[in-house]
C-alpha cells in the first residue's frame, strides 16, 4: 500500500515486479515481423528466437513468485524470449 509520510508518499508491503526492456522500432520498415515465407526473420537476424526487446533481453525481476499461463515462474531474475511463429507465438522466461 502506498502511505503518506513526511517526505511525500511511500510503498510498504507487497512485492516488486521490475521489467527492463528497449522498445523495438519500426524505424521506416512496412512490417518488423515481415511476411509469409519470411514472417520473423526481420527481428531474428539469424538467431533462432526473439530476445522481446530492442539491443538487448528484456529482464524480468520479481520479488513474488508469478503464474504466467498456468506455470509458476520463482522468484528471481529472468530473460524473455519469445519465439516467433505466424500465429503461434511462444512466450519463454529463461533463467
């Protein structure tokens, strides 16, 4: 909960969930993702997943344990990943 205090106002309880990512751009490109035969490949640059983000992984940190589609991630740092597929993407928390 947030409370205020002397100094303005302050957060105790709970738990913290910071994510650390960089924004893609489309930067003058029609599609990111590209199309048909070459859906991904834009993003991918020949790696064979996405790393969520631009320049760098997205970082997820939590201080609770999160349930994300039915499993528990634990409480720690991760990377995200997401591996792209036309309609079927797959969300990947890497430790």
């Amino acid at each position: 909960t947030w409370q205020k205090t002397e100094k303005g106002q302050q957060y105790t309880g709970g738990k913290w969930i910071d994510i650390t990512y960089g924004r893609p751009r489309l930067r003058n490109r029609p599609d990111i993702f590209g199309t048909g035969a070459d859906y991904g490949k834009p993003i991918l640059v020949g790696a064979p997943i996405w790393r969520a983000g631009a320049n760098v992984s997205t970082r997820l940190k939590t201080e609770a344990p999160l349930v994300i589609a039915g499993k528990t991630v634990p409480v720690g740092e991760y990377s995200l990943f997401i591996d792209v597929k036309p309609n079927a993407w797959t969300f990947v928390v890497s430790s």
